[in-house]
C-alpha cells in the first residue's frame, strides 16, 4: 500500500464532507495519509495563507519518505499566486533521486507545468482528494487508471477517438488550457518541440475554449507540436445564440487551421471518468478508424 502526502495550494475545500470521504477511502483501503490538516485550512477563498500555501510546496522538496504520492485536495484558484516563490530548483533536485509521484490537475496544472518548465520534472495529470476519490462512490475507470499509470513504466490508453488517422511520438505534455493559457509569456511555461499536447477544461463556453486554443495557435505553440489530444470539456454547453455552433464546430474550425493532428473524445478531465497522464513522459500516439491508443513510458512509478 502507498502513502499519500497531502497538499492544499489553491482554494479552499468547499465540499469537506467529499474530502473527509476521500480520506477515509483511501485509508480504509489499506493506504496512508499524511498532512491531513490542510483540508480545513480557509483564507478567504483560499486553502490557507500564501505562507502555508506555499509551504505545502516548497516543504516537498525536504520530503524524505519514499514511494510518495503527493495529491492536493482540489484545485480552484490560487497556485498562479505562488509560482514567483517556488524554490523551483530544490524541488527539481530533491526529484532526481527517488522522485515523488505528483498527481492533481486543474488549477494544479500551474505547478505541475513549472515543475516541467524548470527541471523536465515529471508529473502526473490525474485525480484529487475531493472531486475523485470523495465522490460518492469511487469510479472504476478513474480508479484502474491511476494505479495503471503510477504502478507501470510503460501503459497503453485506449480509446475511439476522433480525426485524422496518424501515427506519432513525443513528449506528452498540458494539462488545463485556462491555466496553460496564463502562463504563456512566464517562465513556467514549458517550452515544448515536437509533443503531444493534452488538454482539458471546465465550464468553458465553446468560444471560450476556441479563443484559447487559437491563443495557443497564434502564440506559436500549437504548430510545434506533432500532435494535440482533446480530453472533457465539461460544462461547455451551447445555448440558443449559437445556432448549432458547438464543440464540434470548434474542432473542425480548428483543423482547418492545423498543419497536425487534432485527435478528440479521450476520458480526461474534470469528469468523474478520467485517465492519469504522466506530463513529461515519452508518448507514442497510435489514431486509426478502429481504436486511438497512447503508450507512455519513461515516468516514475512505485516500487511495488
């Protein structure tokens, strides 16, 4: 059974009864939790002070206990707070040697691509505290997922995917494309040649989250890439305005526009179904009419 560190860098845990659940289904299942006293912390909107906040971050780097799965509560708003203050370079030394595995996505997607930014840091883009081992009841697919990626050096995802048939390699990278979007032009924005990009988002109007991807186009970065993966976009419903301008309409706008693969329909996200994704890990993208599958390797993984 694994150990769990638990952090708290962006907002407060609203739902504390979803993160009492989740505490006590881990334990409950034979695993270890540590610091669990930051589920309670509250500063306004925030999970703690900037201090305490940032403790939770830095103090990673003097963790000693090994085969860790550091987790934070949820996401919300609040790490983009903390990035100038990171000691980035004693958390991307202290993870050279038996590194921790870092699992959390959304508003965490700020530290997690610094991390990848400054020191080609692997982590992963998974589930919380909260929102996923909390809910009401564990979801299957979420819960295979996760062990598969922390416990395999190499897995396959697979799925029926939508786009143009391809076959490519690269280094996976993104996460949440709010928080990729504000960090681009700031030193914790990862400088990608020739990778898949993975995105997600929630409770982003279609044109919201076109705007953002024709950012990341125009900026430059899209058409660096070999590959982009398009996970859940909850919340994205269209309204009577649109006139059948949707998400679909979207990615068609947007392959249009592409030089590469725009492949769409993967379990990844804010929805209670999704994959982990180890961000930095060598990927190979395999998109045909009968499957899509993604092979990772070259993450950390427990020692079990």
């Amino acid at each position: 059974m694994s150990l769990f560190h638990l952090i708290a860098p962006s907002g407060y845990c609203i739902n504390q009864h979803a993160a009492l659940r989740g505490l006590t289904r881990l334990r409950e299942t034979g695993h270890q939790v540590n610091n669990a006293a930051v589920i309670h912390r509250r500063e306004q909107r925030f999970a703690g002070t900037e201090a305490e906040r940032l403790n939770d971050i830095n103090s990673l780097a003097s963790l000693t206990t090994a085969d860790t799965i550091v987790m934070p509560v949820r996401g919300g708003y609040g790490a983009s707070r903390l990035l100038a203050k990171i000691d980035w370079q004693a958390l991307t030394t202290r993870q050279k040697h038996n590194p921790l595995l870092i699992c959390g996505h959304s508003d965490f997607t700020a530290v997690q691509s610094g991390l990848l930014a400054h020191g080609n840091v692997i982590t992963f883009s998974g589930p919380m505290l909260a929102a996923n081992f909390g809910a009401e009841e564990m979801n299957a697919f979420t819960e295979y997922h996760f062990w598969l990626a922390l416990r395999n050096a190499q897995f396959t995802v697979e799925w029926q995917g939508q786009g143009p048939a391809c076959q490519t390699e690269g280094t996976l990278w993104g996460g949440n494309l709010a928080m990729l979007i504000s960090l681009i032009g700031t030193p914790w924005m990862p400088n990608i040649e020739n990778g898949i990009l993975v995105l997600e988002d929630i409770n982003e109007h279609p044109f919201r989250v076109e705007r953002m991807l024709l950012q990341l186009l125009d900026a430059g970065i899209l058409n660096r890439q070999n590959a982009i993966v398009l996970g859940s976009f909850s919340g994205s419903a269209p309204n009577e305005y649109d006139a059948g301008y949707d998400l679909d309409a979207v990615y068609a706008f947007l392959r249009s526009r592409l030089s590469i693969p725009l492949i769409t329909g993967l379990d990844f996200g804010h929805e209670q179904r999704t994959v982990t994704l180890p961000l930095g890990a060598h990927a190979v993208l395999k998109n045909a009419k009968e499957t899509t599958q993604l092979t990772v390797s070259g993450h950390p993984v427990l020692n079990v």
